[in-house]
C-alpha cells in the first residue's frame, strides 16, 4: 500500500466530525464482514488496556488467541494509535 493512499484516507477521516457521518463512512467503505472485525479489533484493545486475560477475552469476543496477541504486540511495540486514541 502507498503512503500517498493511506494518507488519502486519512485525511477523509480526519474530515469527519459527527458520529453519524463517521458511521455512515464506515459502513460505506467497509464490508459488514470487515466492520465486524474492526469492531472486534477495537474490544480486543480495550479489554487489554483494562488488563483482561487474553483466554477471557477470547471466549468472550469468540476470537481466536492470535488475534489477541496481535492486538497485545501493537499495543506495547506498534504506532501510537491505540494508546492516543483508545
């Protein structure tokens, strides 16, 4: 992906100031398969934040522990975007 299309959508996000105009983005740009998994990436990360065991998120969210490890990685060694915004 070329950083000139990410900060495209960037600066279409960043354009957005009301929920419903958020909502309606999102699920103009996402299939409802993908908005779920946003959805479920978004409660993986604050479950972590709030120090939930990765094994009970998992069989609360029904994901699998990769994906909670995933979430677990960015949050200590990935951009500052979950804890900025999260």
């Amino acid at each position: 992906m070329y950083n000139s299309e990410i900060d495209e959508l960037a600066d279409a996000v960043v354009r957005i100031n009301k929920r419903q105009e958020a909502k309606d983005f999102l699920k103009n740009i996402l299939t409802p398969g993908e908005l779920e998994e946003i959805v479920k990436r978004l409660q993986i990360i604050k479950l972590l934040k709030k120090g939930i065991p990765q094994r009970e998120i998992s069989k609360k969210l029904d994901v699998s522990i990769g994906t909670i490890t995933r979430g677990s990685r960015e949050l200590k060694y990935g951009a500052p975007g979950f804890k900025k915004i999260i």
